[in-house]
C-alpha cells in the first residue's frame, strides 16, 4: 500500500538541506554514504513503512549546526520517530547507530526478538 506524502524538510531554509529514503543504514560507512535510499523532493507516492531522513542546518550564518529526523511514513501520511539537533558537523557518528537500529531491522525477527519496525507501523495506522 502506498501513500502520497509531501516530503519533510528540517532546519532553515538559507542552509542546505536534503530529504532522502532509507532502505538500510551501513555502519561500516563514517559518512552520510552509510544511509542507502534514494533522494526525494516535493511530492512522492511512498510505501507504507518507508524510512525517510531528513537533514538540514539551523543557527546563525556564523554559528550553525546540523540536525537530523527520520520519519517513517504511515496510513495517515508521516511520523517522526527520531530526532537529533545540535549535531557536530561530522555528524554522521552521532546518529548512525540509532537509526540503524531503527530501520536495519529483519524481516523476521529471531526467536524472543521483537520486530520494532512493525510496531512502528501498527503505532502510525
């Protein structure tokens, strides 16, 4: 099932930003390279359960920093499950294992594990 969704943007507008699907993290990457999924802009029909992250920079022209939300898109449109402001501008470090942990969930959870990413869904519907 998919939804049309508009896509978030975080931080101010004078900075760069960037919104882009999640459909693994790898934490063998330091960089933003580690999260895989493709760029979106404006409108985009996803599916229900996608993870999209969203990066921009909020402050000052002089003193500004990064900060990071991964939505995961639901019946209703999207929801925020994750936030993180005032990051360094080496960021990546800082959130990768937490959204990670998120969304490099399996599809099938092993014996006594929990699937959160289906929670995610059954929380969002």
């Amino acid at each position: 099932m998919k939804q049309i969704i508009s896509t978030p943007v975080v931080g101010d507008h004078r900075f760069k930003q960037w919104t882009k699907t999640v459909t693994k993290v790898d934490t063998s990457k330091t960089n933003g390279f580690a999260f895989e999924g493709r760029f979106l802009r404006g409108k985009e029909e996803l599916e229900i359960g996608t993870f999209i992250l969203a990066w921009g920079c909020e402050g000052s022209r002089a003193h500004n920093s990064p900060l990071v939300n991964l939505f995961q898109v639901t019946v209703d449109g999207i929801k925020k499950i994750y936030e993180q402001e005032d990051l360094a501008i080496h960021w990546t470090l800082d959130v990768r294992d937490d959204i990670a942990k998120l969304v490099n969930v399996p599809a099938i959870p092993a014996p006594g594990e929990v699937n959160r990413k289906v929670i995610i869904d059954r929380e969002g519907a």
